[in-house]
C-alpha cells in the first residue's frame, strides 16, 4: 500500500510555505544563530540599519524568523523579503 504524504501550506505576507520548508528554516536558523541585517523589506523599520547583528530566538509556524537585536529590539525577519547572512 502506497503511503500519500499531506503537504501543508502556509500563507504569510503573500509567501506560501510548505511544512517541509518551514523545517528547512528552523534546522538553517535554529535557536542562537547570529545574523546580520542587509536591507529590511519594510522601510518605517529604521531602528534597524544595514550591518546591525542579532541572535535568532525561534522560527515560528508561518516561517518568520525572530531575531533579538543587539541593538535591543526584537523583529522578525521575513525569508526572502529581508535580506541577511549568517555570521559566526
């Protein structure tokens, strides 16, 4: 008997991620990574400039990387929209 695998979507921010990617982020961003900050997607985010660096906390179920700023604030990246790199 065949085995069908579910794929589930999740629509955020008009991104549709599957399940399988959602795990993809987390095992490339897991708890602790530094990143730095290129550019954000959203341009009323000035508190944060290109080269600030924060540690990622956690990937949530829509994909949104959450990073707490050395700078103090805590944001969300969102993959493909915001552009930055792992440092470290």
């Amino acid at each position: 008997m065949a085995t069908i695998e579910r794929t589930v979507f999740t629509m955020y921010y008009g991104r549709v991620y599957t399940q399988a990617f959602i795990r993809h982020l987390r095992e490339r961003y897991p708890e602790g990574t530094r990143v730095e900050l290129e550019s954000l997607y959203d341009p009323c985010r000035a508190e944060l400039k290109s080269g600030d660096k924060g540690t990622v906390r956690f990937v949530d179920a829509y994909g949104k990387i959450f990073v707490d700023w050395d700078c103090g604030i805590s944001l969300g990246l969102i993959y493909e929209d915001d552009v930055f790199r792992i440092i470290e």
